[in-house]
C-alpha cells in the first residue's frame, strides 16, 4: 500500500520535473523563435508548389552525357556536339568535348549556336565524309528539327543529360539568391531590432543607405580617380560611408536622449534630411564610375558562398552574443523592459541609448555600401522603403514593439519569411500585386500570432 | 477553528459561495472555500498574499470558473462565464490598479459604455445630475469636470465605487482600497463604505490593514494557502486572532526590533533642497541605525530619498557618506558609492516585470558579474541562488519572469539584488506596503541584520506602527521640511508623530 503510494507520488514528481523542463526549455524557445516553424512550412509549400522536372546543365552534365556515350559505344565514338551559344551551353559543350578526348573518343564538331549553325556543320560534315556515331545535345537543342532534315544525323542515336525531379525553389542557385537578396535588409534589420527592443523606432535607415552609397561613390569618383581608384581607397571610401552613417545616428540617438524628442519623430525628421542630403551630394544622378575592386564586397564570393550572405552570417553571430551575453545587451532589454526601473538600477540609459542608434545607423551604412557595391553604383534613389521592409522584418521575427521583448534571431527569421514568401511567389507566377496584398496580410498573421501566444502564456500566473 | 459557524439568520444572503475549488496547473489555487455575504454587511477577506483572495474573487467576477462549488446569488445558483455575466448580476468588482480612462472626466468614466443619449448624441445634462447625486450619496464632492488623472488616487477610488453604482451593483468587492491613501483618505473612504452598508449593499472587502478590518467589519472570512479556515463574527474580530488564523501560527512580537549600538556617522545630509518638494532637509544617519521617516503622503519623503539616491537633480544641498563629499548625478553614481534605494512602487520603478529574476537580480551588479563587457552568467546564477535560499524567496527557477511572483516574492527579489550590492546606506520606501503578515515579519528580520553588519537604514513608510516599532529615531515630515524628531520610538505613541506630520 505505502509503496504503491510511494511510486504515485514518485510518479508525479516525475511528471512535474518534466513539465517543468518543458516550461524551462521548450516554452521559451516556443516563445522567441516559434516563427521557425512557420518559416520551415514556408519552404515546405514552397518546395511542394515547384516541385518540376530538373535538366542539369553546365559542364557537370557534359562530363555526365560524355561517360553515358563512352558506355555505350566506348573509344571507337565519333561525336557530334551541339549547344547554344549561352554560357552555360559553352561550358556544357567544352565539359563533354574535353572528357570524350580524355576517354579516347572522338569529336568530330562542337557547334556552339543556333540551329541554322547546326545545319551548316551537319552539312560540311557530310560533305567532308565523316560520319558521327552519336549526337550528344542538352535538353533544348536536343528539340530542334534539324537534325531530322538530313540523312547523317536522321538515324542516329542522340545523348542528353538525365533529367530528374527536384523543387526549383530549393535548387542552390535560387537558395544562394534568396539570401544574397535577402542579406542587405537582414543587416540593417539587426540594428532596427536593438533599437525596437529599447522600445524605439529608426525610420532613417532607408535614407541612411542611400547617403552611405552616394558619400562613398562621390569620394572614389572625386577624390580617388573614379575607375581608376585602388583598394586602399575602396576600403576608405566604405569606411567613411559607414562612418557618416554612424555620426547620422549618433545624432538620432542624442535627440532622443538630451533632447528627449520621441524616436519617431527624429528619425522621421532625420530620415528626410539624410535623403534630401544624399540627394543633394549626388546631384541627384546615380554616380556608376567606380573601381573593380568596389564591386568585390556585393559581388564576390568566398569558397563559393557570396559576401553578403557571409557578413550576414558573421554579424548575427556576433549580435547574437552581444545580446545574450554582455552587459550592454543586458542593458538594452533592460531599458526596453521599464526605463525607469532600469535607470534606478543604475543602467547608464543615455549612452546606451545613443549607443543603440549609432549600431543602426552603422549597420544601415554597410547595408548602402553592400548594396551600392552589388549595384555597381552610387544612387540617391536607393534603399527607398527600407525601413518599412526592414521593421517588417523585426516585427515577424517576434519582437515587440513596445520594447524589451524579442531576440536577434527571430528578426533573421522575420527576414528569411519575408524573403522567401516573395520568392516563392515569383516562382509561382503570383502577379506583384497580390504578392503586396499577401505581404502586408503576413504581417498582420504575424502580429496577431504574437499576441496569441503572449495570451495564452503570460498570463499564467503561478500564484 | 472551523467550529465559528456563521449563525444563518436573517434573509436570504446575497452571496454563498460554497465548496469552490480551483486548479492551475501545478497549484491548487482554492480547496473548498467558503463565502457568505448578506447585504448591509461589510465583510473582510483576509490571507497572505498566494493565499487564494486574487483567484476567489476573480471566480466571483467571472474572470475564471470554479472546478467545483456552487455560487448562489440572493439564492439563485448561477455559473458566470464571463466578468460581463457577473457585472450583469450585481457584482461590482473594484481591482487595485484601477480601469478608468485617464484623459476622460468623471462624469464620462461614470458613464462609459452606457452613455445617456438621444440619436447619438449625449445627454450631457442628464449625465452630470445623474453624477452629483451619485456622489452626493456618498457623501463626497468630486468635481466632473476634470480628467481622472487630476484627480486624486482617493477620488479616483471614488469614481471607481460610483461607476460600480450606475451598473446596479449589489454586492461590491474592493481589493486593498487603502494601500496609496493618506490617513484622512482612509478615513473618508471608510466612511464611504460604512455608508454603502447602510443603504444595504454587501461589501467584500479586502485588506493586510487589520486596524481598518476592525474598524469596520462585520465579518472577516480567513484563507490560508488556498484553504478556507473560518469566519469570524464581529465579536472575534481581534487583531491577535486574525494574524495567527492568517499565518497559522502564534506571532508573539510582530515588530522584532533587536537594539544594535549605533556607530560612526555613516551618511549626512545637509541643507537638501528641490523646488517645493524638498526644502532644506538635513540629518545624519549612523551606521547599525534605523533612521525612520514619516509624514503624510506628498510630505517629501520619497524625494528626499530620491535625491540622496541621484533620482532627481538637487537644486542645492551636500551629500557625506562616511565624513566625505559625494557628487552623486545618477543611480548609478550613488550604486557605486554603495547608497541604495528600494522604490514603494515595485513593479514600476523596482523590476523588470517582463525579465527573469536572475536578470532583475544582477541588473544593478554587472560590474561584479562580468569581465570585458561579458556577463558571467554563471557567478550570477550561482550568487542568485544563494539569496534565494537566504531569503527564502519562492521561485520555480531563476528564470521565472519577476511578473509571476507574489507581491512578497518581488519585494525579496529588489532586496536581494540590492544585498548582494553590498550598499552602505540602505533606503526603504515604504518596504511592506501590499506585503502579508508573514512577508513582512521576515523583511523586518532583515532589517535587523542589516543594522547589524552595520548598514546605515533609512525606512521611509506610512504606518505608524511600523514606523515606531522598527526604528531607532524618527523624522516627522511636513511639506517639504523636517517637522519633527522621536528619539525614542518606545515611548512615542502615533498621535505624538501626527501632531508633527499636520505641521
């Protein structure tokens, strides 16, 4: 009897310990990222929804139709070898071309063109007494009707890559440029998430990165030769525009601070001025005469991953680490939380607070530098709207607007939704004007979600 | 103890809860309690703070819905499962932080929801008769002309009390009425009250302030940890007996005041002055001392604290700890020389009520728990879990939000994050306000040890009997200025230290 009351009592226990780990682990993380799982059903509809037949091209599949006709036929194969004249045709072609020569085959023609190309080689080829002995095309030039007109290529057997079925939407190339695309507002979104989570706003960051393009474009072209600029004075033309950006938002942060005018307000004002400035700068002409090496920052790539997307990567780690486990991000929840009781508790609010809207203005900064650099220019008309995309962002990754509630992460997730709702409706054929309507009705989802779940699980009390 | 059986004469009761029970998740809220209301009767509810008041009156005001019991009103049987469905049955519910629209006047917060009009338009004359005669009634004059935020907390109390009236409320529940009043608001509202008894409305009221429970009641029903204990006629109604059915145990002193020989002069004010608020205050305070402070509310002691404390910029005056001048321009200037302040208003100006209390607790010490601008996550949890053991502080984990904690609970967190400051000169603004009978024993406790180990204790509060039971001198305030001083707390009585208070 006492032992059977033991094991039920033991029993509760146990279920208490869990529910416990369970609101000690899974509710918060439920709590700060729960958009993830919205994010994951985003790529999973997506995936569904272009779920197409797939035709490799490039040169991995011309070594893939080499080998399938060397099988076939082995070193005794005489090719004929027919592309279009696109780059990605060309490097299929050579591919295939190189490996038959590796395996020992021949390659009588690589045609790089239009079928009327295709006829003059069949032509000369058949004039010239060769006769192929298979026909390796892709998956267009294998459809073209020429090579039925004649009588040397009529029966012959034609090799093309395998096709196989996979979604577009996950294919490398178009991950690679949701988050390439996605990466300029990501960054900016870290600085806009600091400052919400002070229970602020910043509406300059649009301006801001027009100004960084045009300041760091107008000081290549005027002070450093323009093209002709080197890499010391690409790197010092970055920092200056991230720098200007920075004073810009130092300047927010001490109205807001000194001045105690509402964040709103100044960043409305100085989000006018900063663009009316770069305006000015730029004599409202976008400024292109820059040098290669500015393009490298935007346009680069490192073991194969383009920059943004690396710095991206980069800078949410460190922001991630700023805010979970220093004291200014301690601070900047803190203030966010309750100004008042956080002044009392001895939190230095004023530079903190400055310190907060000099990170966004700098982020915004790079942000113009990274986007001007994939751009290839200078442009007063840049980062227009912005700030709209950006605060959308931080909203859909969970971050309160009244402050003090909300995590980096979530806004790299907010970002990616965003992202990744408006890449898939491309690749859908939605028309731009529904995809404005799905947007804004995404952003409404996400706020009501947010307030659901603050419903349902503040308000338990354990009292 | 549950032998006091509420003798059942008279009509029909306007309340009987019986048998209510009610879980959340991992607590049993209420096990089996039992409530009687008649009308014309005012009726305490007594417990600590978790002890189950907050959940029973939210079952009554049809913010929850009992796992079992039966609620009877004036002897119907009725299952609320809305606060709109209890209002609808008479049942006024009248919460601490109160639900008037600030920028709206009287008359219109009177009104909302229920406005007097003819085709949409109001009927703005009808409206502000309807008013005068509701507060002529009860026998206080509010001017309706004015938004809510001029008006007093006590006014704004009674607005709230008449708002309950124009819904036909017969049965009104205020939940700590008193705890933001001056003496001579209480009074008044207990007049109220008392008034609203004789016109033969049921009064449930709730309170930690025992002399007023015996000043006006005329039954108090007990509950302890979710389980009813007993009611009390009038008769029984002792302050001894209350506080040990509360606590469930006897509670021989209920100030323990320890005596400590009082050392150097630790903090010295002089010649404080900020506008009209604070006008050349200047004391000194020694070390192992209670220095109290009292005086009516608005007499200037919170500012003076918070002026000692860099709160609020000092037009002129001198801070000295330890015979050295202090230029202290923030907070964080006075944390750093070790003076500290634990505010009256806890959950605005004490805690981060969104944030865990490990993050609360090491907000004011991150110079101790960090290297390089990096937290030290683990010394601050390990520092944490020492107070709370020492403080007995209830709390699953250290992440826990400081807004799930009870009233005593937060009270301890603020403490805790100010110990492991190691201040000098502590300061408590009203240290046990919205605190129980047991909380408040053990806040008393500390303070002793704190006098010990040689801290220098200002305690600002307004309850006399705290104030004479606690310190070891007292400075009476008046309008800014120092009106008076007891040397001898023991032999001072309350009407002595109110003398110096009116001024």
């Amino acid at each position: 009897m006492a032992s059977q009351q033991d094991s039920r009592i033991s029993g509760e226990t146990e279920k208490r310990a869990a529910a416990l780990r369970y609101s000690r682990w899974l509710q918060p993380f439920v709590r700060d990222y729960g958009m993830l799982f919205v994010l994951l059903g985003l790529i999973g509809l997506f995936s569904i929804l272009t779920y197409t037949e797939q035709h490799p091209t490039g040169s991995d599949a011309g070594q893939q139709v080499a080998r399938q006709i060397f099988q076939q036929q082995g070193a005794a194969a005489r090719v004929l070898i027919v592309g279009r004249p696109t780059e990605e045709d060309v490097a299929f072609t050579t591919a295939l071309a190189d490996e038959l020569r590796q395996l020992g085959a021949t390659v009588l023609s690589v045609i790089n063109g239009d079928p009327a190309a295709a006829r003059g080689a069949i032509l000369e080829l058949s004039e010239s007494g060769q006769q192929p002995t298979a026909l390796a095309v892709n998956d267009v030039s294998s459809r073209w009707s020429v090579f039925a007109q004649f009588p040397t290529t009529r029966e012959l057997p034609s090799f093309k890559p395998q096709s196989y079925y996979w979604p577009n939407f996950l294919k490398r190339s178009n991950l690679m440029g949701v988050a390439n695309q996605t990466a300029v507002y990501a960054i900016i979104a870290i600085g806009m998430t600091l400052v919400i989570l002070t229970g602020g706003i910043d509406l300059s960051v649009g301006s801001l990165v027009a100004l960084a393009s045009v300041v760091s474009a107008l000081f290549l072209r005027d002070y450093q030769g323009g093209a002709a600029a080197g890499v010391s004075s690409v790197i010092g033309a970055t920092l200056l525009g991230i720098v200007t950006c920075m004073v810009v938002g130092g300047f927010n942060g001490v109205m807001i601070t000194m001045f105690r005018l509402p964040p709103f307000i100044v960043t409305l004002g100085v989000m006018l001025m900063a663009s009316g400035l770069a305006f000015r700068l730029a004599a409202g002409a976008s400024i292109p005469e820059l040098p290669r090496a500015y393009f490298w920052l935007g346009g680069g790539t490192v073991s194969g991953i383009p920059n943004p997307i690396l710095m991206m990567v980069l800078l949410y780690a460190v922001a991630y680490v700023l805010m979970s486990r220093t004291v200014f991000g301690r601070y900047v929840y803190a203030i966010g939380s309750n100004p008042e009781a956080a002044r009392l508790s001895g939190v230095p609010i004023t530079p903190c607070l400055i310190g907060v809207y000099m990170i966004s203005g700098c982020l915004a900064g790079l942000g113009g530098i990274v986007l001007s650099s994939m751009l290839q220019a200078g442009d007063p008309k840049f980062g227009l709207m912005y700030e709209l995309e950006v605060i959308a962002s931080v909203v859909v990754g969970g971050t309160s607007l009244a402050g003090g509630r909300g995590k980096v992460l979530g806004t790299l997730i907010g970002a990616f939704i965003i992202a990744v709702i408006k890449n898939g409706m491309n690749l859908t054929n939605i028309d731009p004007f529904n995809q404005k309507i799905v947007l804004g009705a995404v952003l409404l989802i996400a706020v009501w979600l947010d307030t659901l779940k603050r419903g349902r699980w503040n308000t338990k009390s354990i009292r | 103890m549950s032998d006091s059986i509420v003798p059942q004469t008279g009509p029909v009761p306007l309340l009987r809860m019986r048998c209510v029970s009610k879980s959340f998740p991992g607590v049993q809220a209420l096990r089996k309690v039992e409530l009687t209301v008649r009308g014309g009767e005012i009726h305490a509810l007594l417990g600590e703070n978790g002890a189950g008041k907050s959940t029973l009156i939210k079952i009554l005001g049809g913010v929850h819905q009992p796992d079992e019991g039966t609620i009877e009103i004036a002897g119907q049987a009725v299952a609320f499962t809305s606060p709109r469905a209890a209002l609808d049955a008479g049942i006024g519910i009248i919460y601490q932080e109160f639900n008037l629209a600030p920028s709206l006047t009287a008359t219109e917060n009177l009104f909302l929801g229920q406005e007097r009009s003819t085709w949409g338009f109001l009927r703005r004359q009808q409206e502000q008769d309807r008013a005068q005669d509701l507060f002529s009634r009860l026998g206080v004059a509010i001017p309706l002309d004015v938004p809510c935020h001029e008006l007093s907390i006590a006014q704004q109390q009674i607005v709230e009390i008449a708002k309950a009236l124009t819904k036909k409320a017969r049965l009104l529940v205020m939940d700590e009425p008193t705890t933001a009043l001056t003496p001579a608001e209480v009074d008044r509202l207990l007049a109220v009250i008392c008034e609203l008894r004789t016109q033969g409305l049921g009064v449930i009221y709730i309170s930690h302030r025992l002399d007023e429970v015996e000043q006006i009641a005329d039954q108090a029903t007990i509950l302890r940890d979710g389980q009813y204990v007993g009611t009390l006629a009038r008769s029984e109604l002792e302050r001894q007996t209350m506080i040990e059915w509360m606590v469930g145990r006897q509670i021989e002193n209920e100030f323990p005041k320890q005596a400590v020989a009082a050392g150097a002069v630790r903090l010295e004010v002089k010649n404080l002055r900020r506008g009209a608020a604070v006008r050349d205050v200047s004391f000194q305070v020694r070390a192992g001392e209670v220095l109290g402070i009292t005086g009516l509310v608005g007499a200037g002691r919170t500012e003076v604290a918070r002026l000692i404390f860099g709160a609020d910029r000092r037009d002129s005056g001198s801070v000295q700890l330890d015979g050295r001048n202090l230029s202290i321009r923030s907070p964080r200037d006075a944390i750093r020389e070790g003076i500290c302040l634990l505010t009256e208003d806890r959950k605005h100006q004490g805690l981060l009520l969104e944030r865990s209390v490990r993050e609360n607790f090491g907000l004011p010490n991150l110079r101790e728990f960090s290297t390089g601008g990096f937290v030290l996550q683990r010394q601050e949890h390990l520092a944490w879990s020492g107070f709370r053991e020492k403080l007995q502080i209830k709390v699953p984990h250290a992440e826990t939000l400081a807004t799930h904690l009870s009233g005593g609970n937060q009270q301890k967190v603020v403490l805790a994050k100010w110990l492991q400051a190691n201040a000098k000169v502590i300061m408590f603004d009203e240290p046990t306000r919205g605190i129980d009978v047991g909380a408040k024993y053990e806040i008393y406790l500390l303070i002793n040890q704190l006098a010990h180990a040689g801290k220098a204790i200002i305690m600002i509060s307004s309850e006399l009997p705290e104030v004479l039971g606690m310190s070891d001198r007292i400075l009476v305030m008046h309008e800014g200025r120092i009106t008076g001083e007891v040397l001898d707390p023991s032999r001072a009585t309350q009407a002595q230290i109110m003398q110096y208070a009116i001024g």
